[in-house]
C-alpha cells in the first residue's frame, strides 16, 4: 500500500477558462447594474480573509476570474491551495479596477469557498486515517459542472482522484455483471474493449464473489459494504494478489477502522457530495 502525498494537477488552462466564462456569464448577463454606479476609473485595495480553519483550495479559478473582468488587477496570494489556514489568516490582496473587482468578488469567492470546503473535508478524512497507508478516494459524485473543479480540491485536501468519468477507466458492477452473465464473463468482455493501459475495477457483494473474481484474474475489487469483519476476512482471501477498495457507508467516525482491516483503498462520496462552503470575507478598504 503507498501512502506518498497525491500530486495535485490543474485542469488544462483551457478549460479553467471555459469554466470562468460559464460562471460570469450566469452571474453578469448582459452587465452588472449596480457596479455601473461607481467611477468607470475608481480603484480600490481589497484583502480576503479566511473566518474559520480550512485547507484552501480554487485559486486558479479566483485569479481567472479577475483575469477576465480586468487584466491588470494585481493579486498578492499570502497562502497556497493546499495549505491548512486559520480563522482571520489574510488569505490574498487585490488592487485594481473598482467595478471589475465588485463585479467578480461572487463567483470568485464562490469557487474559493466551495472548492475550499472539498479540499477541507477532504483532509479531515486523510488526517484520520494518517499513519495506515490507505488512500481515500472520491468517486463521480461531484457537482454538476465542478467534477475537475472538486477532484482539483480532493487532492488539494491530501486525498486520491478515482476516475474522473466514464472514459477513463472501467468499473463493473453489479448491473454490468448481471448484463455480461458472469463475474468472469464480465471481466473478460472488459479486457477485450481497451488496451492494457486502461485500468479495470470489478465490484463484488461477498466472499465468494471475490474468490470468483480472483479466479479470473482481477486485478483490482471493490468490496461493497463489506463490515470491518468481513473486510478483513475478504483482505486475507486476497493475499495480496488484488488492490482492495471498501466502498458504502464509511463515515468520518468510522474509517480509521475500515482502514485498519489492511485494505489499500476507501473511496467517500460525501467528499464531493455532503461539503460545506468555507466562510470567507472579502473586505474593500
């Protein structure tokens, strides 16, 4: 099992663009009424603070936005994504055009915060497995429109990206089992439709399953809502010859055991799914 710190890799700089386009479009329309009442050439001195501890992570987004409103707003960034920051630490300064900075002081801080919230969550779940050598992994519930965006965050928060969709990489379960006739069936059929380099997953519901999927030359399983008892029945079954991942009901409260029944892996919707947005303050000066 490797317990190296995830590197954590940007979305292409296209598509953080693309994403910020999205975003301004849904909150400026066709221009921002109430920034028209100020001075077309006013500028001001702004700083973000962080109201509550966090691990920080969007500010390529943050910076993007501004980017597109006005190039020559300055932005000093006194932390990193990544970083654990405390309540009322200055997170960046900003200087520059009034309008474009009011205008974009929502989405920008919208990403800040949400994708600050991920990648908090995100640690709270590798701190309390620190020390076993288990990665946690996301899954594919992300939300709609943020799945770069919050997969970005999770490994900012010291946490591990599963496959980012459908396209790259295979994950059976019970329906495509069901479908192909067979655990070994379905396996098979996978092998034949993508090259070597394409990672296969297969989910099984039991002992026997995994001995089944073992038997066909799996290589990686999902034990789905396996108790920590029959994980580490299922962990001694494998003998290392597959990588494990427990799936289903795992809390925050609860992982360190699932941790400690010798599975490689635990994948945790509730990191993209159940976040809460960090309190941020934008404050003009």
């Amino acid at each position: 099992m490797s317990s190296s710190k995830p590197a954590v890799a940007l979305p292409p700089a296209a598509a953080i663009v693309a994403q910020v386009q999205i975003a301004l479009e849904e909150d400026l329309g066709s221009g921002d009424l109430t920034a028209a009442l100020i001075a077309e050439d006013a500028e001001v001195s702004v700083q973000v603070v962080c109201r509550e501890p966090a691990t920080l992570a969007g500010t390529p987004w943050f910076d993007e936005v501004f980017r597109q409103l006005d190039a020559g707003i300055r932005i000093s960034w006194r932390a990193a994504d990544g970083e654990r920051v405390e309540a009322g630490q200055l997170l960046c300064r900003l200087q520059g055009n009034t309008r474009a900075l009011l205008s974009g002081e929502r989405s920008a801080l919208n990403y800040l915060q949400t994708l600050s919230g991920t990648a908090t969550l995100a640690r709270c779940y590798a701190d309390a497995v620190a020390g076993t050598g288990v990665r946690i992994l996301d899954t594919r519930k992300t939300l709609p429109g943020l799945r770069l965006q919050q997969k970005y965050a999770v490994v900012c928060g010291g946490c591990h990206n599963h496959r980012v969709g459908l396209y790259d990489a295979i994950l059976i379960k019970e329906n495509h089992i069901l479908a192909a006739g067979s655990i070994a069936a379905a396996l098979e059929a996978a092998r034949a439709s993508v090259s070597t380099a394409v990672e296969i997953e297969i989910e099984v519901e039991g002992l026997d399953e995994l001995q089944q999927a073992l038997a066909a030359g799996a290589r990686r399983v999902l034990l789905d809502n396996f108790d920590p008892d029959l994980l580490r029945k299922a962990v001694a079954a494998n003998d290392g010859r597959a990588r494990l991942e427990a799936s289903g009901g795992v809390t925050l409260e609860g992982i360190r055991e699932v941790a400690e029944t010798g599975v490689d892996d635990i994948s945790v919707g509730a990191l993209t799914k159940d976040l809460r947005a960090v309190d941020l303050s934008m404050r003009f000066l």
